[in-house]
C-alpha cells in the first residue's frame, strides 16, 4: 500500500534496508546504495536513522544524510568512517552486497531544498557534510534541464576538505561543472592541498565568503553542512555580511564531523 | 525482533575490563561531553555555593571561602547512562560531609534528601545519605587541572556511585528536601534513583 | 548525529537532528513544525531550534532566550514529551 501523502506528513517507521551496491568514494567514505521496501522518497537535504541489531540483541542507531536525488531509482547514503565510530566502521568496512539493516525516514523537512523553493542557491560544506548538499545538486541537475531555468537557478558550491584525496564526489563535481556553467564549485584544501594547487588553502573565513557567495541583495538560499565549528563560523559570518537569516539552514554534524 | 545485521557486533568489553564495567556499559578513554543546554560562563568573582534547607535558611561561600574548605580527592570510576564508563578519574573538591557539617552549625538543617541546582537551570535529586559518608563532593578539580567550564567548571557535584547525569554540572546549591522530587531528566523518565549496578537507567527499571 | 568529546560551544546541533526521535511521537515529521517560545515568544521551526544533549534525548533550546521549548526522551517502556516550554506548536498537515 502507498501513501499519496507527502513526505513531510507521513508516519515514519522502521523498514528493512537492503545493501545493492557500494562504492568506494575516498579512502574514508562509502556510499551504500539500497533496496528499501516501500520507499515512501524524500527531500533533497533530509536524512534517515539507521540501526544495527547483533545476533545478541545489542542495538546501535546513528543518523546519515541521503546522498542519492529524489527521482534516483535507488536510496543511496554515504558513510564517512570514523576511527571510534560503531556503525561507520561496519558500514564502511564488514558489510557486504546483500546485508541488511534497518532504516526509518525519511526525516528532517527543516533541511530541505527543493527547485520549487528557488534560488540562487549557495551550498557551504565541510568534510562529510558534503552528503546532503550533493542531494540538491543532483536533484537540481536532474530537474532543471533547459537552460533558461538554470540561469534563473545558479548554484555556488563552496567545499572545504583536508586533502585532496578526501573529496567526496570529486569527479561527479567536476563533470557536472563542465556540463553546466551556471554551477560553480569551489573547493579549500585545509591540510595536504596538492603540490601544484592554486587554490584556498584555508578555512572558510568572511573574505572567502566575499569571493565566493552571492552579495546578499542577491538573496541566496544558504545551506551549510558540517562539522559544528565550520557551521557556526559560516552562519555569522553570512548573517554579519547581511545575508537574511530566515534563508540560511544549517545541520551541524556535531564536533567529531560525522552526522 | 528487530532484523539482525550479519556480522554487527558493536562495542564489546574485554575480559580484562569486564568486570569492573556495570551492566551495559563500555570503556572510554574519552571523556565525552554531554549538555542539557549551553556552557555557563560563571566568573570565580560571581560563583558561590549555598546549601539551603526547607526553611529557607541558607548558608553560602564565595570562591575564596570555599576554597579554604578542607579538602578531599579521589580516584574513581564514572559511569553515564549512555553506555560510556571511564575509569580511574582523579577528582580533588570539598565533600558534601564537610559542607553539612559546616551547615549544620550555621543553623542549616539536613533533611534526607537533596536537589542539585546548577547555573543553566539544571537540576537532579540524590538522596543525602548517597552524598554523606566520603560519597559525594562538590569537585573542582580535574586530573590536577581546575574544572574546565564544559566538563562543569567551576565546580560540579560528584557522586560517582550513581549515573553520572547525577554528578551535576556547574552546582551552585544543594537545596534540602523532605521528599524525593524529580530533576530535570527523572521528570522526563529516567529513574529516581541511578544505580548502574543495578542499571537504573529509567523509570520502572527494578 | 551524535554528541561525543568537544568543546564547550561546539556541543549544540539542530533541531533537524532531533527529527527520527521526535517522529516517534508526532508520527510526522516535526521539524517542519512552528514552534512559539513560552519564555519570549519567538517563533521557530523546531528544526531551527538549538538541540542539546542527543543521547540522552533532546532538549530543544530558543535561539533567542535559550529556553527549552521542548524536551524528549525514549525509556525502555516510553518515549517521553515535555512541551510546556512552547505556547504553541502548529504542524502543517502537507
């Protein structure tokens, strides 16, 4: 039976989550693509629970971004492993095509982005809060197709990573860049930047934000995601360059930079 | 039941730390953050301490005077009721015996049990005799170092025995009671009491 | 999104990551709801507001007053609800 309500409204329970493909993404994050019954879909931005159960009972739940579309076919979340984590270090690592777990969502309306909600969109991410801004790029991209909405649309990606290899989606980005030059996307490497990197070295900072985002009369819709002390420095500094604070949500993943 | 996931396994204790782990817990060597709210910032020149009894009649230190208190320290085990147990922690304070002593001869009167109220808001109730008898101080220092403000500083209540959630931050009073009255997460369903031992996480748990 | 080792500022998240817990209650997903601070009477989306203490449940704070407008937990036995701190909370039905 399928509910004709929206996202939003439906009830939310437990379903079984079936593992059909993974992807190796960076040495440190995995996307697992799943089979989920009765997917009910969800928003760009939004999120599932997810919980493991051993032989014994015992019982972990974490929270993970979607990282797939909305009209994907598939749910897919990407996981970063993180060195004490009890789930993302089965997920990144024991599990296998064909394992299942449990998943409630989806949830999370508040961090949403839909086209209908316009833009210019400005998306600030930090590490693994990449997730849930690659889910409105690609809903983006796989809804607006003709150019004359595009324009109207722009999209500003300003990705803060470690190190190169940290990148997440690095060559989707990068084709998608390509093929549409209403979206930029504009990366910091904090830590190990390349050898021949001409670009930021630093971390997000107000001159940055100058350089990189929509002067706010433009009135970008902002989504910023990642770690908690990336988040908050954004937030104001946005907020301090007269961006309207009503069009800035943001999802702190908490200090340890996992969700 | 719920579907089981193969090869999960979760946090496990071994052998070697089992024993010393209450039911349900695991080891960190972490010392895990966890607030109901946002750090107070209370200066030394601000804080001080009351103990306060049914009648109203309160007895209070400022930082100088309380820090001119005889002194206790301990080495002990801390368990929180989200799993995480850490071992060996080394705490220095006043103990909650010295402060009723104190008390009592300024005309403030004990009763069995106590709420712990703490700059924020925060409160939690502990029945006296689990704070007497060298079981809880008001503790401001940590592994040598004065309390850090999101661990609590500049003092927290410590009683080690029970759920940490018990062992308030930032305490600024014990306020006498005639009954056990809820705090702030007893009255949102964790158990009254909070012996890990026992795994008195919520309410109804025997 | 769990709370772990961090400082002091950093240890608050979004209202957005109370959503799985409070969606056992509301049966909807809640952080699209409105809600009015009984302290000072602002009004936010509960994914807005500043959610402390996760593992234990969520204490949901004002942005404004740092009031708890909501706090929830999940026992054994019971999940939990304290909404006195919110005049109001008005969820839209689509």
């Amino acid at each position: 039976m399928t509910s004709t309500a929206t996202p939003a409204a439906r009830r939310v329970a437990w379903r079984p989550a079936t593992v059909a493909q993974i992807i190796e993404e960076t040495p440190t994050a995995r996307t697992l693509v799943l089979d989920v019954q009765d997917w009910p879909g969800h928003r760009a931005g939004q999120h599932v629970d997810v919980r493991l159960t051993a032989e014994d009972g015992y019982q972990a739940q974490r929270s993970y971004s979607i990282a797939s579309a909305p009209r994907d076919v598939a749910l897919a979340l990407t996981v970063e492993r993180l060195e004490d984590g009890e789930i993302s270090s089965y997920l990144c690592g024991d599990v296998r095509v064909g394992d299942r777990f449990e998943l409630r969502g989806p949830v999370g309306g508040y961090f949403v982005w839909d086209v209908d909600d316009g833009g210019p969109l400005l998306l600030v991410a930090g590490g693994s809060g990449i997730v849930p801004l690659m889910a409105m790029l690609r809903h983006r991209a796989s809804s607006v197709t003709d150019e004359s909405t595009r324009r109207a649309l722009p999209a500003r990606l300003l990705y803060s990573s470690r190190r190169w290899s940290d990148v997440i989606y690095r060559d989707e980005l990068e084709r998608l860049v390509a093929s549409d030059p209403t979206v930029q996307v504009t990366h910091t490497i904090t830590r190990e930047p390349p050898q021949d990197w001409t670009g930021f070295r630093r971390r997000i900072d107000r001159a940055m934000l100058v350089d990189v985002a929509w002067p706010p009369d433009e009135r970008p819709r902002a989504y910023i995601c990642g770690p908690t002390p990336l988040v908050e420095t954004v937030a104001s500094e946005l907020a301090a360059l007269g961006h309207e604070p009503a069009f800035i949500r943001t999802e702190r993943f908490g200090p340890t930079g996992n969700p | 039941m719920a579907l089981i996931s193969r090869g999960f396994r979760g946090r496990r204790p071994d052998n070697a730390t089992a024993d010393r782990l209450p039911p349900g817990q695991y080891e960190t060597k972490d010392f895990p953050v966890l607030s109901a709210g946002p750090t107070p910032r209370t200066s030394l020149a601000q804080w001080d301490f009351v103990l306060r009894d049914t009648d109203g009649v309160t007895v209070r230190w400022n930082w100088d005077e309380f820090s001119a208190l005889p002194r206790t320290s301990l080495t002990t085990d801390i368990h929180c009721v989200t799993k995480w147990s850490k071992f060996g922690t080394r705490w220095e304070g006043v103990s909650v015996d010295t402060l009723v002593g104190e008390a009592a001869k300024r005309g403030v009167a004990a009763t069995a049990y106590v709420m712990a109220m703490s700059d924020g808001g925060y409160t939690t109730n502990v029945p006296v005799a689990d704070l007497t008898q060298g079981k809880g101080m008001i503790a401001f220092i940590y592994e040598g170092e004065p309390l850090d403000p999101e661990h609590g500083g500049p003092a927290r209540l410590l009683v080690p025995h029970l759920y940490f959630w018990k062992s308030a931050k930032w305490v600024r009073e014990l306020r006498f009671m005639q009954t056990d009255q809820a705090g702030f997460w007893e009255s949102l369903g964790y158990h009254m009491y909070g012996d890990p031992w026992r795994e008195q996480r919520y309410t109804g748990d025997p | 999104m769990t709370a772990n080792a961090g400082t002091s500022d950093n240890m608050r998240l979004d209202g957005n990551a109370a959503a799985g817990l409070l969606s056992e209650i509301f049966a909807r997903d809640v952080t699209v709801a409105r809600a009015t601070c009984a302290g000072c009477g602002r009004a936010d989306s509960i994914g807005g507001l500043h959610l402390y203490a996760q593992d234990m449940g969520a204490v949901l704070r004002c942005p404004g007053c740092t009031a708890v407008v909501v706090r929830a937990t999940r026992t054994t036995t019971h999940l939990w609800i304290d909404a006195t701190g919110a005049r109001w909370i008005a969820m839209p039905l689509t």
